[in-house]
C-alpha cells in the first residue's frame, strides 16, 4: 500500500471505536473511487468481508491493487445500474456508485442520472431482500446555490432542474427521495450522509475527472497555468478525507442514525482564489493563475451546518485545512515521475 494512504489509515483506526467497525459482510459500491477506495481500505483493515462493485468508468484499480487477492477482499467489475451481483447476504450496504466530478457528469447526463436512480433503486431492493442496512453517499450539491450558510440538514434548496448540473443534484435528490420512501414503506434501515468537498490521496486531477484542489495542485507541480473559473470569488468548505472517511463509518454503525440525513465537511470557508495562491506558494510554483469562463449554476458559496453530525456521531473534523494540504501535496509528489 501507498505509505502515505496506509499511515493515515492507521491514524484513522485509532480515532474510530471498535463499535464502528464490527466484522460483518460489507457491499461497497463505487469502491475503486476515491472515497469508495479509503472505504474498502477501512473495512478490509477491520477484518470485515468486503465485496467491491466499480464499473471503473471514474474509479480506478490501481487504487484496490493492493487488496485483490486478499481473503476477505472480493472485486467485481459492474454497472449498479445493470447490476449482476452474485447472490449473497450482505449486513451492510454503502452506496458510492456515481460520478461525481462536474466535468465528468456534464458529459455524460444520462449516465449520471441512471447510476444515482437506477443504480440507488437496485440496491434498495437488495437491502430489502437481504435486510441490509444501507448508506446513501449523498451530496452538497442537493442544496444548489444555497441561499443559507452554513447550510442545515432542514434547507430544501436552490437547485435549476434545467441547469447543466441538474443531472447529478436532482438525481442525488431523487436518490434521497428513494431511500426515504423505502424506510417509510418497508421500515428499512437507511441512512443518508450528505457529503461536502473532500480532498486528499487518490482524488484525481487528471482531464474532466479533476477537481478545483487536486487540478491546482497537478498543475502548480507541473508549472502549468492553474485555471481559476470566474473570479474565484466563490468560496467552498474542504474536508480531508480521513475526516470525511470517519464520519462515514460512524454514520453507518450509529443506531440513531436510522432514517435520518446529515451533512458531513468542514466548516473553514476558502474563496477558490485563495485555494489557488496558497497551492502556487506551498509548491513554490512558478505557474500563472489565470481565469475562464465561469461555468453555469456554478455555486457561489457552500459551507455546512455540522451541528447535526456532533450530535448524532460525536464528530467533527480534525484535520486543519493547512495540515491537509501540505498532505496531499507530498503524495503527489511522491507519486509524480523522477526527473531524469
């Protein structure tokens, strides 16, 4: 395993009590993704037999590389929204499948649309056949353009149902609508964490799968121009991933969390400027910021109420963001080639 991913793994084990991880059989969807990955990594750590499911259309192997063939480690290469699951009993179910990067879902809307309906309605049922307890990896982006911030579990929000992200808020929404109708109907064990920007290990940077932090950092290393959309006035909330990752496990293993959705990110707002200039003077970079064209119903601001999640969870992040960050840069250097 990457040192860097397995120290932090063996940090993360330590905050997280043994009642979070019991060993049971763990379906995880959307597991060679970047979240899904650390969350395979977790679970197989606790001696919890894991069954990954990834079509590999934004997940990665290489980032199970290091599991497969391990005992209590199972990978299988499908589509949730076509699923050919093998027929087993699984204790818990976390639902990762998605495409969650804006350049990526533009491209490809119905795609996006069916994974989060579709892909969310065939796992339901599967946790109902199988009297699973089942997680929803839901988003801020249900909460568009929030016209509230902090932004509160009880905000309906502002999204364009028309708009060129609407592909992926709307169909996260109706994936909430889903689960909620199940545990309504047949009183199934769901819950529901609605994630905010994360960044850390294995978030990619590469072509329309990059996000804003792990782009400027490739691009600052690499002494490319770093691409600032609009001004880059707009702000957002970044949360390391071993916060995001803990908060995750704690929100499935929680009894109280039955039925209920909570917001899971950090509260420490960064203009999108900002983030670029600590990135060029962190990496003594020699790029140039320079800026485009502001995409459509791109959010202005997004930061969470995480009152919620210290109560249910008794969580709250504890990575500062300036500590994460120099992080993350270190393993992309370590991961960029020697200069010869």
């Amino acid at each position: 395993m990457d040192p860097v991913i397995r120290s932090e793994l063996d940090t993360l084990h330590v905050q997280l009590d043994s009642d979070d991880l019991p060993s049971r059989n763990v379906l995880i969807t959307g597991g060679a993704g970047f979240l899904g990955s650390w969350l395979c990594d977790v679970f197989v750590k606790a001696h919890a037999v894991v069954y990954c499911v990834d079509n590999l259309s934004t997940g990665l192997k290489e980032n199970l590389v290091h599991l497969l063939g391990m005992k209590n480690f199972v990978f299988q290469e499908l589509d949730v929204a076509r699923p050919d699951l093998e027929d087993r009993r699984y204790d818990l179910i976390l639902h990762f499948a998605s495409r969650p990067s804006p350049g990526e879902y533009r491209q490809h809307p119905i795609e996006t649309i069916a994974v989060n309906a579709e892909g969310t309605r065939n796992m339901l049922e599967l946790a109902r056949k199988t009297d699973a307890r089942l997680l929803l990896a839901s988003t801020s982006e249900v909460y568009g353009d929030a016209q509230i911030i902090p932004t509160p579990e009880a905000y309906w929000g502002n999204v364009n149902p028309l708009g060129p992200r609407s592909c992926y808020d709307e169909s996260k929404r109706f994936a909430e609508t889903l689960c909620i109708g199940y545990h309504r109907t047949y009183g199934l064990d769901v819950r529901i964490v609605r994630i905010f920007n994360t960044y850390g290990p294995r978030l990619r940077s590469d072509g329309l799968y990059g996000r804003a932090l792990s782009r400027f950092i490739d691009q600052a290393l690499s002494g490319r121009d770093i691409t600032v959309y609009g001004r880059g006035e707009q702000t957002r909330s970044f949360c390391y991933v071993t916060d995001t990752v803990a908060a995750i496990v704690k929100a499935a293993a929680s009894p109280r969390m039955k039925g209920e959705v909570v917001n899971i990110g950090n509260v420490y707002e960064v203009s999108i400027l900002d983030l670029a200039e600590r990135i060029q003077r962190i990496t003594n970079s020699k790029s140039n910021i320079i800026f485009l064209p502001r995409p459509a119903d791109d959010p202005q601001r997004r930061c969470p109420a995480i009152s919620k999640a210290k109560q249910l969870l008794n969580w709250f992040p504890r990575v500062n963001f300036e500590d994460g960050l120099l992080r993350m840069i270190t393993w992309f250097k370590e991961r960029r080639p020697a200069k010869r």
